[in-house]
C-alpha cells in the first residue's frame, strides 16, 4: 500500500468539521486518543493486553464517538473513503506492512490484522489496523503529520497539492 485516503467537508450549514488549514494548524491527523508514536504504542498494548481492540474497532466503525477514539478512519482507496468530501487527502503509507501479532508477544487476536512499517513496535512509527468486517477501512492509530499529507478539493479535483503548501481556509 502506498496511500491511504480520507474525506472531510469544512463547516457546512451548522455541522462542525475542518478545513485543510485546520487540519495544517493541528499537525496533520491523529486520533482522538493519542497525540504523539509513543502514546500510539502505549494504546496498542493496551488494547491487545485487555483483550479490548476488536471491540474498540467495531465500536469506532460502527459509531465514530471520541470515547473511542484510539484510531481515526482512512480508506485503502478513494472509493472507500469517500471522494465525494469537500476535501480529499491521501497520506503516505510506504512500509506500512502486514506483521504477525506475535510482534507484541501474543497469539492472534480475533478479528484484526496488524500493520506496522517495522517488525518492532517499539521502532514503528506507523501503526494500523484493519477490523476484518471492514477490510478496506484502515484504522490509523499512529499521528500522521502535515509532511506525509496531500489534498485535493473541489475546486481541482484532478491535482494533489501537498498541504504543507496549502494557504486556503
């Protein structure tokens, strides 16, 4: 995999949501949990630890509320992230890979696939998951920073603009 795909509209008649510049001023994407690798790491284990990940991962497919947000949504392609948002970005997933759970010391865990770009946790700095109900949505547990992160809106829906270099909203 080389990108994976998201979709957000701004502020539309009264909802909340985000702009690209928004997006840029917080650091990129990251989920509601976790704000640094470290902490992504730390919130990992614990799931697995607890036995709690693939509940946590329905819960969060299947209702997307903060209390369970150790992850945030992307897609393995656009179709499945929804290009129809006002604002469409892809991040960069070089070396995101499918590991063995046995790289956190545990058996397989039901229902999830690991992926991480090192067979060594405490080396990754990308980590997702995929909960296998929904095998195209990749739950991202790790920051994603404004670097790895392109966009494309309406307006130029064929060109990708790296969002470093975006000065709209």
């Amino acid at each position: 995999m080389t990108y994976a795909y998201r979709g957000e509209d701004g502020p539309i008649g009264g909802k909340p949501g985000r702009t690209p510049g928004e997006v840029k001023k917080a650091g990129g994407f990251k989920p509601w949990k976790s704000d640094s690798i470290d902490t992504s790491r730390a919130n990992l284990r614990q799931l697995v630890t607890n036995g709690t990940l693939a509940g946590q991962a329905e819960l969060w497919c299947l209702g997307k509320k903060r209390e369970n947000g150790w992850f945030f949504s992307s897609g393995l392609d656009a179709a499945t992230a929804y290009d129809t948002y006002q604002y469409f970005y892809r991040f960069d997933t070089t070396g995101l890979v499918l590991q063995p759970w046995s790289v956190l010391g545990q058996g397989d865990v039901a229902k999830m696939k690991l992926y991480l770009d090192s067979n060594d946790l405490d080396m990754a700095t990308k980590i997702a998951v995929i909960w296998s109900p929904r095998p195209k949505e990749l739950l991202v547990m790790s920051p994603v920073e404004v670097p790895s992160i392109e966009l494309r809106t309406q307006e130029k829906p064929e060109k990708w603009l790296e969002l470093e270099k975006y000065t709209g909203p």
